[in-house]
C-alpha cells in the first residue's frame, strides 16, 4: 500500500495527499536593486538584515517573501508591501492557487545555508532557489495553516515587545536609583531615606575565597546573557574527568564570581551551590549583615561601576582583565543603611523576575512554533 503524503498534525476535513512541486512552480524570484538615487519617502528598504532605510518608490505593490542572495541567506522576511530591497536581498511573490503565509512557513522551514554556493560569503543564485521541492496542500488548507503561523508569529512579536518593555524598564531604573558620576545621592530614591551614600573600596566590603570544591557538585559557568549556570545547561556535550576537577573553587549560595583572566564585563551573584574553574575568582561579604546581595548584584551592572572599571583593566576588546588586588581598589557608592539596600534589591529582584517570566514564555512560544512547523508540514 502506498504511504500517503500527509502531515502528523492536520486540520479536521482535509484527506488529500499534499503534492509535490518546486518554487519555479510555486513563486517567482525577483532581484533587488539599488536605491542610492531614490528620494526619502515612507516606503521601506531591506537587506538581509531587515529595515535599513525609507525611500519615495516601491518595486513590489504586493507581500513578499526577502530571502537573502548574499551574506545572510538563512533569515528568511515576510516583507509588507509597498516595499524596495536592496541587490543582496531576493523578493518572492506567489503565483496563482499559491498562498503567500504558507510559503513564508515553507521558506522559514527549510535549511537554506545547505544550498550555499559559495566557499566565502555565503551566496544562492534563482536557478538554486527554483529547484528547491516542497509539498503542498490544496490552497485553502494552505490558507488556514498560513493564517495560524501568522497568528503564533505575532504572539511572538508582542511578547518580544513586552519583553523589551520590562529591560527597557530595567536599565532606566539602574540609571535612577543609583547615583550618577560625581553625585552622593540617587535621583530616585524610597521615603524615609535621607543623607549622602558612603564610598568604600572593594577591598573593604569583599575578600575572595579560596575553599577547594568537591568533583560531585556541579559545574558552574558565568555567561552574559544568563548570569551563573550549571555548565550542564549550556548546550554544549561536556564530559568531566574527575581529577581534573580537584583544583576547582567552592561557590556558596551568595557568593559572587567573575572571571579575572579574560574579563567580560560582568560580576555576577551565585544561587547556585557548586565549583567553579581556578580561572574564577570567587568573592564574599566580610560582614554580611551590612550588605544585600541584590543591591550588589544590580550595583555591579551600573554605568558608574562599569566606567571605573576602565580605569584599571587592561588588553583589547574581549582579552580585558583585571586583579584582584586592582578590583579591591575601585571605591563603590552605597547606602550605610541596609534597609535602603534592601528595598533597592527588592525591587529590582522583582523586575528580573518578571524578565526572566517574560524570556521563558518567549521561549515556549518559539518552541511552540518549531513544534508546528514540523509537524504540520511534511
């Protein structure tokens, strides 16, 4: 018996097998070009980046689809008409029984840096694109499905925008509740909370910490972008030979890390218990009942602490690195009174909370849109 050509997933009502055709048959393929002796308009220019510029003239009045030519061929656009694109950015519009939303998820779909053709920047010619073979429903199953893909895509491009709200919020409230250069006091500050901040150096509020770990707790990393992680979650096949692990640091629930050696730009804090490689270093309260650990956390990502950083690393671009003895040095701007610490903490914790809410359904989305993707196309 013959296997029908169907999805896993599919619409109630539809029984037909999907057909094969190629995009020759499906779109048509239409060059950029240059638009240096346009005027400012309100009609869109795109390159395989996206948005560049507006101009006065459009070379579609209809949707289509920019798929890269050269440099970036693999991020594929839905793009709204009027639109112009530039030489290095094909556009794609359908031909008839054809539905534009469903070949967007066709073309998003399929692995397009597998047909580059050439050895440096990577490049697709029409002629490659045409021979390209999909499946394909009936149009008006192609319709729905098009229409749902839409419907998940701008779900996902509003909660990236409420996701950019909370960081936007965020950085401006590190620029309010902390003191600028030269200033004692925050330009925002909680009721009841009066006089001057204090100055104290590093190496009066932290001492580093130098406990060797145990190879059975887990592996610790600092990454930018998430802050300290198990290495185990990095997405990345590491395996562990034990006795390699015997020189690695103890990290305590509370304790900060940053790597000294090839200095990122970030101090970050622990909640984390496990062991971290020698090329850490590995920092604590002297008294800790004088300190909050959020109000440092957030103290460290401020445009004033950063900027007195520069003052003693040294290198180029990613190979800055500090000591120590040099961190000791900096002198950091803090209310004497823990309380107001804590409520600056609070408040911040609250915000990274609700960031890290927002990236989590951000990322369900996305993987809810892969998930269809795979299982509604065949």
């Amino acid at each position: 018996m013959d296997k029908k050509m169907v999805p896993k997933v599919r619409f109630k009502g539809f029984t037909d097998d999907w057909e094969q055709h190629s995009f020759q048959n499906t779109l048509i393929i239409h060059s950029g070009k240059d638009y240096k002796h346009l005027n400012k308009g309100n009609i869109p220019v795109y390159g395989t980046g996206g948005y560049m510029l507006s101009v006065d003239e459009k070379l579609s009045k209809v949707d289509g689809i920019g798929l890269g030519r050269k440099g970036t061929i693999d991020k594929p656009q839905y793009l709204k008409a009027p639109f112009w694109t530039v030489d290095t950015l094909f556009y794609m519009t359908p031909k008839s029984n054809f539905e534009i939303l469903f070949l967007y998820a066709i073309v998003q779909k399929f692995n397009w840096k597998k047909l580059n053709e050439a050895s440096g920047v990577p490049s697709l010619s029409k002629k490659t694109i045409e021979k390209v073979m999909q499946f394909y429903p009936t149009q008006l199953e192609q319709k729905k499905l098009g229409y749902l893909l839409k419907i998940i895509a701008e779900t996902i491009a509003l909660q990236q925008q409420q996701l950019n709200l909370y960081i936007k919020l965020k950085k401006g409230l590190l620029q309010k509740l902390f003191p600028k250069n030269g200033e004692m006091v925050p330009e925002i500050r909680f009721a009841d909370f009066t006089g001057d901040w204090e100055q104290r150096k590093s190496g009066e509020i932290f001492s580093s910490t130098s406990k060797k770990g145990y190879p059975e707790l887990p592996v610790l990393s600092v990454t930018q972008d998430h802050g300290v992680v198990k290495r185990e979650n990095l997405n990345i096949d590491i395996k562990y030979d034990k006795t390699t692990l015997k020189n690695y640091k103890l990290v305590s629930n509370g304790d900060f890390i940053i790597s000294l050696r090839s200095f990122q730009g970030g101090f970050e804090l622990s909640r984390t218990r496990g062991i971290v490689s020698p090329a850490y270093t590995v920092f604590e309260f002297k008294n800790p009942r004088e300190h909050n650990h959020e109000f440092w956390k957030n103290w460290f990502k401020t445009f004033k602490f950063i900027q007195s950083l520069k003052t003693i690393t040294f290198g180029i671009r990613d190979g800055k690195s500090i000591s120590f003895s040099e961190f000791k040095s900096l002198r950091n701007t803090f209310p004497a009174d823990v309380k107001e610490q804590e409520q600056i903490g609070n408040l911040l914790e609250k915000i990274d909370s609700v960031i890290n809410l927002q990236h989590e359904q951000l990322n369900k989305l996305e993987s809810l849109k892969k998930y269809l993707l795979q299982k509604l196309f065949i």
